[in-house]
C-alpha cells in the first residue's frame, strides 16, 4: 500500500509538473502573440502617424476645388474642358495636349514683341516663383507637382489668358495663321473652357503676368478685369460688364460672378424660403410678367409689386449651362461666399418655368433671349440647382410676395372674369344682353308681385 501510495504520489507530481509546464508553455506564447500584435499596433500608428498632415489639407485662401460627384454627375460635360487645359487639375491630359503647343507659341509671340524691359522669360519666372506658396494654397487640395514644372504651368498658362484678352481687345496684332481667331468653333469652345471652376488660375498670377508685359510708352491699357469681362460678355448671358465692383477677384470665374452681381441691391436674405408657383399658373391668378427693357447689367434685379413680376433680359447661349453650373458649384462650395445669388436666381427660374409652355411665354415676352428651343430651355432650368442647398436664398421677400398674392382667391376670381367676359367686345356685350335680361326679368317678377297683392 505504502508503495502503491508513493508511486501515485510521483505520478501526481509529475502530472503537476507536466500541467505547470503547459501554462508556461502557454504563458510563453500568449506573450510571444502580445508581443507580436504589440509590434503590428506601432508599426500601424507609426504608418498613420507619417500620413497626418501637418497642415489642412485647404486653406481659408482656397477658392480654386473640384467639383463634388453629387454636382457632377448631372451634367459630366458642363465641368470638363474640351480644348484647353488651364492649372493642375486638367493638365496632361491627353486630348488637351494638342493646345499645350498653341499655349508655347502664344508666349514665344509675347517675349518676341518685348512690350517692355521686364519682358523677359528670367523675370517672368522669379515673378511668378516668388508667389508659388500663395497660389499653391489657392487650391482646394495638396498639387503634387515639384517647384519647377508648377511654376512652369503657371508663366506658360497664364502668359497664354493675357495674350489671347489682348489679342481680342486688338491691343496687340492676330497672326493670320491663329486658329483661335481664324476658326469659327474654336473661340467657343475655348471661351467655355476658360471659366470652368477646375480650370482656373489664382488671379494673382494672371495681374502679375499682365502688369510686368503692360507697355508703358503707350496710352493706359484698359484693365485686365475689364478685358477679362469683355471677352466673356456675349458667352455671360449677354449683361453688361462692371469691372468696379469693390471686391477681390480670385480667379476669371469670381470675376464673371463679381461683375453680374454688380448692381443687385442688397435684398433680405434667409436660408428657409417657400416656392413659388409656376408661370402658367400665376398667370390663372392674375399675375402679370414685364420685361425691365431699361437694362442690360443685372439680370438678377427681379422684383414683384401690385401682382406684375419685372425681369431683366437674359440672352441664354448653347454654353449657358455649362457656365450656370459652374457659378453653383463655386457658391455652393466656396465657405466665403454667404450670399448665394446666382444659385438663387437658378432657383427662381426653376420654379417659373417647369414646361415648355412657360418656356416660351417667357419667350415671347422677349425676357429669355435665345436660339434654343423652348423644349431646351425648359429642361435646362428645371435640373439646374438639383441636389444644391441654398444656404442664403437672396429673393426671400419676392417668394413671400408672390405667393400671398397666389393665394388670394379674389385675384384668381378677376382673372377668371377678365379672361371669360370681358376679353373682347362681344363678350362684354354679351354679358351685358344677360344682365339687361336678368334685369328686366326680375323687374317684371316684382311687378306682378306687387299687383297681385
């Protein structure tokens, strides 16, 4: 028994034994994996630690973006250049590159004149080179182009927009041999590619390039904003360039903006606004529309009193969704603009005209100038603001206005008598027969009546 106790005492030690290494074994290896899972933690910190930025990726100064996927899809074509490509967003692109040679040629023209001393490729370069921060920072993302080639594309780009507004101001001579001027389709589609959002310079680059080849021994040259203007005016809705609006332009686009919000009276403003109805339909409730034939600067300037609607003229081109987009997508985006006017007038447009028969009302009335079809402009209008938040809608007391006066059933009841009875001679003498008639008939009743008793 003793030895019977003792052998199963061993086996028990050993089995303890045995259990003890296990757990070390165990032990060992939970830390080998705390180890291991530790190492692939700091290795992955490490990682994102390098990624962080230490800067924002944009700026306050950041005025130059993409446009969102959501804005985008709408319309590809109204966001993407046909012909030229201006800045990093756009450049080396291969069906653009057949104009990177136009853009060469035109800045060999300009250092050929030598308008001035400082007309020199070397003093363009430092120019340019001494301001490369500012402009990268224009940018609503990190341009991952080195120093050399970034301000390259800056001089080559920019010397190309200041030849080409002088060559059209006729301030310097056109090259019989310039397919710009000389081929019908071509100043189009390069005029629709200069004031696309993904397709602009800082403005500062383009004033720098102009002043430093502005020839001095000559009569004051007009403004480059000026020039800048002119040669959007027609593609622009056709209003009248205001190149003394007191405020910073940041790049051509901020400028056409700049200058169609020109004169437009500070009106109130609030980011909750109700629809109106359409212009079918304000028609039935007697409201009249009139062409505000006195102007051509601001389209925007559009006001309601008494039930008659004033809207300036606008003259809608083949490429004036492409810039209609653009000046949205550059409101909506842009956290410095509060004010979203042109967003607003969209908005607008878009409640009056949801057919083709509003469409050519407004038409006719000579206050849509166009050689689109009404169809083409009814389809424009009403998808042009889709999936853009007003943040502060600029036609609040027009809106409220309008459908106060919508809303009164005595106005729908005058037109109703306007339109039925009295919309022409034989009408109102009909209307007068039925009353005369009614007249006398109730005039016989009660003298019958009388009689009678």
């Amino acid at each position: 028994m003793a030895n019977n106790n003792v052998s199963d005492h061993s086996v028990m030690q050993i089995k303890d034994e045995d259990k003890d290494d296990h757990v070390i074994a165990e032990n060992d290896g939970n830390m080998a994996t705390l180890t291991e899972d530790r190492n692939d933690v700091e290795l992955i910190v490490s990682s994102i630690q390098r990624k962080l930025p230490q800067n924002p990726p944009s700026t306050s100064r950041s005025c130059i973006f993409r446009i969102p996927n959501v804005l985008r899809r709408h319309n590809e074509k109204a966001f993407v250049p046909n012909l030229v490509s201006i800045g990093p967003f756009q450049h080396g692109k291969k069906n653009l590159k057949v104009m990177q040679e136009f853009k060469l040629w035109y800045l060999h023209c300009l250092l050929d004149r030598k308008p001035t001393s400082e007309t020199s490729l070397e003093y363009l370069v430092e120019a340019i080179k001494s301001m490369e921060q500012d402009c990268r920072d224009c940018y609503g993302e990190k341009i991952h182009m080195s120093s050399e080639n970034f301000v390259e594309m800056m001089v080559v780009d920019g010397c190309f927009i200041v030849e080409l507004f002088r060559k059209q101001a006729k301030e310097v001579p056109i090259n019989d041999d310039d397919p710009v001027f000389n081929t019908s389709w071509m100043r189009s589609a390069l005029t629709k590619d200069l004031f696309l959002l993904e397709n602009q310079l800082p403005w500062k680059v383009v004033d720098c390039l102009f002043h430093h080849t502005k020839e001095k021994d000559k009569p004051e040259s007009e403004a480059l904003l000026l020039l800048a203007l002119k040669f959007f005016e027609v593609f622009a809705f056709n209003q009248d360039p205001h190149a003394d609006r007191p405020l910073e332009t940041k790049h051509l686009l901020d400028g056409i903006r700049n200058s169609l919000l020109a004169s437009y009276p500070q009106a109130e403003i609030d980011s909750y606004w109700e629809p109106i109805p359409s212009v079918t339909e304000l028609l039935q409730a007697g409201v009249e529309f009139k062409l505000r034939s006195d102007t051509w600067d601001n389209m925007l300037d559009i006001t309601f009193e008494n039930g008659v609607m004033e809207i300036p003229p606008i003259d809608i081109e083949e490429n004036a969704e492409s810039l209609f987009r653009n000046l949205i997508a550059y409101e909506s985006g842009n956290s410095s603009i509060h004010c979203c006017n042109i967003t607003s007038y969209a908005a607008i447009l878009d409640n009056l005209i949801n057919t083709s028969t509003d469409a050519d009302f407004l038409i006719q009335k000579e206050i849509i100038h166009t050689l689109l079809s009404k169809e083409d402009i009814a389809c424009l209008f009403n998808r042009l603001y889709s999936d853009t938040v007003v943040g502060y809608f600029c036609y609040v007391e027009l809106t409220k206005n309008v459908n106060a006066y919508y809303q009164d059933r005595w106005h729908r009841w005058q037109t109703i008598l306007r339109r039925d009875y009295f919309s022409n001679p034989w009408s109102i003498f009909s209307l007068s027969a039925a009353l005369l008639i009614l007249g006398f008939t109730f005039l016989q009743t009660l003298y019958s009546l009388l009689t009678y008793y």
